[in-house]
C-alpha cells in the first residue's frame, strides 16, 4: 500500500490524505500539548516556514497515547498550537501510533529503522518521519531529536524537489 493512499482526517474532521500533498517532502510528527518535548513546535514551524516554497511541508498528528499529553478537544488544540506556538502548518487528528488502535499511516511508517537500524513501535511524542517527494520514507528520527538538527535539516534539503 502506498503511503499516499492511506485514508487521513485533517483536525477539522475532513478527509484528507497524503496524496494532498504529492510531490512535497513531508516531515510527519506525532505531536503533544503537554509534553517536555512540546517546544519542538518551535522548530517544525520554523522548518515549515524555511522550506515550504521548496516543496516541503510538516504534517502534525496529535497523539494521547504517552502519559495523555495530547487530551484537548481538535478546537483545543488547534487554538493551543496557533496562540502558543505559532503553527502554520497542517494538523490531522488524534491518531494512535502504537498498539491495536494504531493508525494505517503509522503501521507502514513504524516498520522504517531509525538511524541505528532499529523498528517497531514510536518511543514517545515528537518522533519523526522524513518522506521523500515520491512518498517513499526517507527516514526516521527518534524524539529527543531536534527538529533542526543537522541531521534532520540535511536530510530534507538533500530531497527537496528541483
């Protein structure tokens, strides 16, 4: 199955899939309110706003599945991301990452190895994953990784289109 043909809902409730954004670089984040890592909003608004005239976009999915640091409403947090942080870029809803409940779109990116080579289910909120402009999955990046980090940063420029 591709990545692009995995059914999404925006946080709004509308459906949506990746293939709204075919042709983009993606940088999908699992995100939360009231987590430690929370101000990495900071650093993925700031990519989105450095790259996004060359074909990259951030995809926010809002998850409770780590100690339910993700527990607002979509209204809560849309208004939480957009006041506190800034947030441009597009928001999904809540998804399950891991477990039974685990979203379609996290099973294929969960079988991506990290840099160290390993698999498997999301460590906690903020992991990353890169997906090049033809929706292949390009990398994974564990949570405590900044969002512009050499690494992460070098990644995307090396797969932005033209």
């Amino acid at each position: 199955m591709s990545l692009y043909d995995i059914p999404l809902r925006t946080l709004s409730g509308e459906a949506a899939s990746l293939a709204d954004y075919r042709g983009r670089v993606l940088l999908i984040v699992n995100v939360a309110s009231r987590c430690g890592l929370t101000p990495q909003y900071e650093g993925l608004e700031r990519l989105q706003k450095r790259y996004q005239d060359q074909g990259f976009t951030v995809l926010g999915f809002p998850c409770n599945q780590f100690m339910e640091q993700e527990p607002g409403t979509p209204e809560e947090i849309a208004t939480f991301c957009s006041a506190t942080y800034g947030v441009t870029f597009p928001l999904f809803e809540k998804t399950d990452v891991n477990g039974e409940q685990r979203h379609p779109l996290y099973a294929e990116l969960a079988r991506t190895p990290d840099g160290g080579g390993e698999a498997g289910d999301v460590q906690w909120n903020f992991e990353k994953f890169l997906v090049d402009a033809e929706g292949a999955v390009a990398g994974r990046f564990r949570p405590r990784t900044e969002p512009e980090s050499e690494e992460i940063v070098s990644a995307i420029e090396a797969r932005l289109p033209g």
